[in-house]
C-alpha cells in the first residue's frame, strides 16, 4: 500500500504532497491570510536583488542592488464589499508609498479611491513581479503612471474602466518622461523621507476599453488632461495593444502617441512609443523573452523644449540640467531574457542583456546585463 503524507500550512506558505514517493512540487508562496469570510487581512510581500552591469562606448559600470522591497496590506470587510490596500516600497534609499486606496464594489462596478496605477495600459497593468524580464519595457514606463484618483471598473473581467486623476503622475520612474525632456527634475510626491510639493491638482480623464477573442486581448486606452500644465503635462495619451497566446508562447504589442501644448498653448504631437514583445513558456521550470521597445520624440517637442531651456539658461546661467535638452530624439532597447522559475514567480531568477541605443545630436550605444533574484508571497 502506497504511503501517503501531506502537510498543509492552509494560510500560505507551502502544500506538500508524498504519494509512493513521488514529491509534489508547490507552484508559489503565500500569501499570508487572517480572519474569515467577513473581515481578512492578507501580507504580501516581494524582494528583488539586482546586478547590473553597463558597457558603454566610453566607460562601463556596475552595481549590486535591492531593486524592490516591497510589503503589501490588503483588508477586505463585508464579505469583500469593500477592500483597502497598503503598498509599500522598503528598499534601501526609496522609501515611500506605491499605492494606498479603498475599493467598493458592486454587482456592476467597481470603484477605487486612492493612489493606484491608472487605468491607461493593458501591459502596465499586470504586475512587474510576474514579467520575465527583469523590468518594464521602456515605451511601457514612459506612458503608464501612478496617480491620486477616482476610478470605476468592472469587478470580474477589468473589460473596462474610467475614471478622473489629479492630472500628475506621482513617482519618477513611469509617466514623467515629458517633464524629463524639457529637462525638469524628476518629482516623488509619494516619498516617506523627501517628497516634494505638489503641483495643483487639475482634472484628467482616463480609460481602458478591452476585448477578449479567441485570438487574443485587444486593448485601447485613452486619457485627456483638461488642463494641462506647460512641460509637464501630455494634452492626449492613446494606446492601442493587443496580447495572443498560442501554445507556449505568449505575444505582447503596443503602440502609444501622445500630445501635449507648447508654451504658446498650439497642441503639437510629442512622443511615439512601441512595443513586441515575444515570452516563451518552454516549460514550469524554464521561461524565455525577446523584446524590442522604443520613445520617440518629436521634431516640434525637441524644439519647443530647447526654446524654453535657452530662456532658462539666459535668465539663469548656472541653472542646472537644460545644457542637453533636445539633444536626443529616440530611445531603444532590444532585450533577451531567461527566468529560472524555482517556485513560479514566487522564486524565480531572472536574467536578462540587452542592447540600448541613445539617437539624437551624439548617438550612442550600450550594452546593458541584469541578474535579479525575485522572493514573492
């Protein structure tokens, strides 16, 4: 008679299974869960250590890292009639809020107060602990964004969402790539230990409209700044992306435009952003990626964005950061990667080397290698 042994910790860590001595392998860890049907808190949390190393034309560096450290609290009451989610990033030197809302929900929609990811993106909106590369696309970062907001949506499918935002992204690393080309300072609103000043909020519409086929995932999504504020703010966003999987593989498109205002207030059209991006599940242990994304800036951006630095360095000089403003015109990254999935995305070492190329009044190239171990429950 065969013997049969298992050891269940319910509440999140691991199931392990011996049946005639064939060891079932748990797919993911935790998360931690208390209470019951009524009020629950679950933990979660996501480590992420990082080597980097980056060979340019003339110099090569590299680092070791904490990329990410981050905790997630999640509370659900009223039989998940209303759920609240604390998100926060611990890592060394980047403490602050990633996210912190409420959510109420409904048998139609769904809506959600607070700061969260907004509601313009079907890649942005899936999470970077489940990618197998070992971060965002660039065209993907430079469209997506943070904000404070008022957002509904469907409760079971996500097909749509709507919502109204304070018209500023929050954290530097996504949806302040405008301001960096008019070569403003990157802003943290959600810092723990060195936040800076707000800007005055304004309204600005958002929404994601998907389509689910057999083919695939077609998404498109929209936002419209009511008012926008000069180097800072984009007019109009669009995107228009689609997701297939066939077998193994898995297929990401994407292409963004946006619009902003001149200093006189003419619209102009001012980035471009595309994505391919190819995943391969080889199998439960083993998953590959080839990527190409890219941001261009247009000619009528570049020169607006030079005018306003020459009136700066004339008024000031020594003002730092406006000596290179329109210099470069296009970003690229061609990216190949492998994830050693130990545990699923809960235990997963991720590797990837890409190629970047800088276009514009001096290109340059770089080569770029990330290793990156990922602890997620």
């Amino acid at each position: 008679m065969a013997f049969l042994a298992r050891l269940l910790l319910r509440q999140g860590v691991f199931v392990l299974a011996l049946a005639a001595g064939v060891h079932a392998q748990p797919e993911a860890l935790g998360p931690v869960r208390f209470g019951d049907e009524n009020a629950s808190l679950q933990v979660g949390y996501r480590l992420q250590l990082q080597a980097d190393i980056h060979h340019g034309e003339d110099e090569s560096d590299g680092e070791v890292r904490i990329r990410r450290s981050r905790l997630v609290l999640t509370g659900r009451f009223l039989k998940e009639a209303l759920t609240f989610r604390l998100h926060a990033n611990l890592a060394p030197g980047a403490l602050e809020i990633m996210d912190v809302w409420l959510r109420a929900d409904t048998q139609r929609a769904a809506f959600l107060l607070g700061y969260n990811k907004i509601p313009f993106g079907h890649r942005w909106s899936h999470s970077s602990g489940r990618l197998t590369f070992v971060d965002w696309p660039i065209a993907v970062t430079a469209f997506g964004g943070r904000a404070l907001q008022l957002t509904a949506f469907d409760p079971k499918s996500d097909a749509w969402a709507i919502g109204v935002t304070t018209g500023q992204a929050a954290r530097p690393s996504n949806g302040q790539e405008l301001p960096a080309v008019y070569g403003e300072a990157p802003r943290n609103f959600l810092s723990l230990t060195d936040a800076d000043e707000a800007r005055t909020p304004h309204p600005e519409l958002v929404g994601r409209l998907r389509v689910q086929g057999d083919a695939g995932t077609l998404s498109i999504s929209a936002l419209w700044d009511l008012i926008p504020e000069h180097r800072f703010d984009d007019l109009l966003r669009l995107g228009v992306e689609t997701e297939h999987r066939f077998r193994m593989f898995r297929v990401w498109t994407a292409a963004f435009l946006s619009m902003s205002e001149t200093q006189e207030g003419d619209p102009i059209v001012a980035m471009a952003g595309v994505l391919i991006e190819i995943e391969a599940l080889i199998s439960r242990w083993v998953h590959v990626g080839l990527r190409y994304s890219s941001v261009q800036f247009t000619e009528a951006l570049l020169e607006d964005a030079r005018s306003h630095a020459l009136q700066r360095l004339a008024i000031n000089p020594d003002s730092e950061g406006y000596e290179s403003v329109g210099d470069v015109s296009a970003e690229h990254e061609l990216v190949a990667a492998i994830s050693a999935m130990w545990l699923g995305h809960s235990l997963k070492w991720v590797n990837d080397v890409a190629w970047l190329r800088t276009a514009g009044v001096v290109a340059s190239d770089e080569l770029r290698v990330r290793s990156q171990v990922q602890i997620l429950f």
